[in-house]
C-alpha cells in the first residue's frame, strides 16, 4: 500500500480554500489536470456527499466518489474507476484553520494491481501522485494568496 501525505499552509480563510477545493470542475485551472467533469451531483449538495467525478491526471482517467462532505474542513473521496489498474483505499482533504489562514493537510492511500512489478509501479505512482498533487497545492497557495494581496 502506497500513501502520499502532503500538508501546506496557505494565508487565506479557510472558506475561500474550500471553495477552491470543493469545486470539482474548477480543477483544470491545476496545470497537472486536463480533465475535470461532475458525473453526478451529490445528495445535498452539488459537490457534495455522492457526488461523483472524473478527472484526468498525469495521462491516467480517476472516476472518483465523494464520501465525506463536510464544509468547510473536509472532503474525502474513494477512486471507483481508474484507467491503471489501482485500488484506492480513500483520499482525504482535511482544512484547518490556523492564525489568519489555513492549513491542508491531504492524504490518499492505494495500491497498483500487477502482479510482480506492482510495488515498484506502486513507488513511483506515489512519487508522481506526491509531485502532482504537491504542484496543485502550490498553484492554489499562489492564486489564493495574490487574491489576498490585492484586496479581491
């Protein structure tokens, strides 16, 4: 089982990083996402709990579940259809709040189903999975914060 932590802190209210975060079709303003498209709408709301999505990542199809919606501090999500073969245990988006802005902390847990080389594939999976999703939260730290410094 592969896992890829990752934790920034980013100078904007934990509210604005929610709605950057929750907004499953706004991914594609992250350069690493080609793709991004609302399924399904959730129970509650749009984005929300059972909702599904497809997003296109580093060359690899995810179609994932919403299975925790809880706003504006977390959001988690399990991968039900991959176009590598991958089980995903689940990813989580946990914010919280700290001083005037908030800390991410991000968590996805999963495996590559290959026999022999599937640990190996697995590693470097996480190595990209870490680098890509990394790069999305330092894109995200950069609009958020310049919408801070002039005033939007």
């Amino acid at each position: 089982m592969e896992t890829v932590v990752l934790k920034t802190y980013i100078h904007a209210p934990i509210e604005r990083v929610w709605e950057m975060v929750s907004d499953h079709e706004g991914y594609t303003q992250f350069r690493v996402v080609t793709f991004a498209k609302l399924l399904k709408e959730g129970q509650n709301e749009r984005n929300g709990l059972g909702a599904v999505r497809e997003i296109h990542l580093l060359g690899t199809k995810f179609v994932e579940e919403i299975i925790a919606f809880e706003p504006p501090r977390r959001l988690d999500y399990k991968v039900i259809r991959c176009s590598m073969p991958m089980e995903h245990e689940k990813g989580c988006v946990d914010l919280i709040p700290r001083g005037e802005g908030t800390e991410i902390h991000w968590v996805t847990r999963f495996y590559i189903k290959v026999p022999l080389i599937g640990n190996w594939l697995g590693h470097r999976a996480r190595l990209q999975f870490r680098d890509a999703f990394y790069d999305s939260l330092l894109e995200l730290m950069d609009k958020l914060e310049s919408e801070i410094s002039q005033g939007a």
